[in-house]
C-alpha cells in the first residue's frame, strides 16, 4: 500500500520565493501542496490546490490547513510590521489548532541588529513561533538578487545610480533559498537552521556598477552619505551571513541570466 503524500502549505505562494517552492513541491509526487493566497487561482494550473484566504483577516486558515503535516510561511506585509506580526500570529495560532507537525519561517540574516521596522516585526514573528510550542525551523537568507535588482530600477530615470555609501550586501539566488526550505521540508524540525548567504560580499557601489554594465546603460555610480542607526548597521556588515556563502549564482550571473529570459 503507497504511503499517503505529505500535505505542505505555502502561504505567499504567489510571491517571489514562494512561487519557487510550490513549483519545487508540485514537482514531488510524494508531496501534497496547497496554497494559500489572497489572489484568485491562476488560470494555468502550477500542480497545486489553491484556496483564497487572508492571514491578516484570518480568513481560510483553518480550511487551509485542514490535514495539513507542513507549512511554510513565506507571506509578508513589507509595508507593516504590524501587520507582518498580526498574520504571523494568526497563521501559527491556526497551525498550532490543526496540530500541524513542522512549521517553516523564511526570515532575513541581521533582524537583531538592523533596526528597520520590517526587520523588527520578522523578529518578534520568530518570537512567536519559538514561544508557541510548534515543531519548528526558522532560516535566516541575505537578500534576494530580486530585491537588489528592484532597488536599482527604482532610478531608471535618474542621470546617476544613488547609493547609500559603505553598504555591504551578499546576495543570493531566490531559487537556491527554496532549494534550501524544499530541503528542510523533508527533514525533521531543527528550531534555528544554519544562515544562508550568497557566494560574495559585495559593496553597493561594485553591485550597482554590474547592474548598469549588464543592462547597458551605463551611467555612473554616486554614493550618497546616509546617517543613523540603520545605515550604520549595514556599513558594519550586519546583514552579512558571515561564514556561510552557500549561493552558487553571482550577482552578475543573475543579471546576465533575467536579460536571457523570454519577454524580459
């Protein structure tokens, strides 16, 4: 008799990395994947059973997570930390009802220390889970090419490439995270998993200036002075994964890599 396919839940299921898990897990035929989102299903199928719900409304959590053995919560609320901790809470409050046996947080290296508001609500998150009692593992990433990518096109139209002087970043590949978090899925809860980095520390200067190679256009890089707390953090490395730069994809080979793509 074939053993029954472990369910797993995808919240953010729709965002950059969550995307990349779900077409990860649809891929075994041993895992169940659900999604849960606050988008209507595709009209292209992606293998996985869809239900519309909201983490900050906690509405479709427990519909979701109905038979559920795994979740993996990659939803975020980047303009809220409040709001990042409301649905964090409803989500590990509705996971821990189901009797859900391995809880999975994506979070980011450096929340201790960067002061940014976002980064103190994926903190107090992390407190949450630790404090609920669940089966857990929480993995701390550097940031995503994505995010340095977005960065950088918000001054498309600028004659320069500000950027915020003495920044330190490590970068890594979205896909390679959830590579990581498919992995961790199918291991047994480790509470605090090993950070995650990108293969190279980089200066925000020497990103910005691939970024400007790579697309074509060429146009300086000037640094601008940033004072404060949150800027001091980032000069001084805090966001690094120090010892750990599992990446394998470089900044430049993600650049060169998004330009191949079809419609890009």
């Amino acid at each position: 008799m074939a053993n029954k396919p472990t369910q797993t839940l995808v919240t953010g299921g729709t965002g950059t990395l969550g995307r990349l898990i779900v077409r990860r897990l649809a891929d075994d035929e041993d895992t169940e994947v659900r999604v849960l989102s606050r988008r209507a299903a595709p009209a292209q199928g992606d293998g996985a059973k869809w239900i519309t719900g909201d983490l900050a409304a906690d509405r479709g959590l427990d519909r979701a997570l109905e038979g559920v053995d795994t979740v993996v919560h990659c939803a975020h609320v980047a303009d809220s930390p409040v709001g990042e901790v409301s649905a964090g809470a409803n989500v590990i409050t509705a996971a821990a009802r189901a009797g859900v046996s391995h809880f999975i947080y994506i979070s980011i290296v450096g929340i201790d220390y960067v002061p940014l508001g976002y980064y103190k609500g994926k903190l107090a998150v992390e407190e949450l889970i630790e404090e609920s009692g669940l089966p857990s593992t929480i993995l701390r990433a550097t940031q995503f090419h994505e995010l340095l990518d977005w960065l950088f096109g918000q001054a498309g139209r600028l004659p320069v490439v500000p950027v915020p002087a003495g920044f330190w970043f490590q970068p890594v590949a979205a896909d390679e995270v959830a590579e990581r978090l498919v992995g961790i899925a199918r291991q047994e809860p480790a509470g605090r998993a090993v950070d995650m980095g990108g293969p190279e520390v980089r200066s925000i200067e020497s990103l910005a200036e691939s970024y400007e190679h790579i697309r074509g256009r060429g146009r300086p890089v000037k640094r601008i002075p940033f004072p404060g707390e949150i800027a001091g953090a980032f000069r001084s490395g805090a966001s690094l994964a120090a010892g750990h730069a599992d990446g394998r994809q470089t900044w430049e080979e993600y650049l060169s890599a998004a330009e191949e793509e079809p419609g890009e």
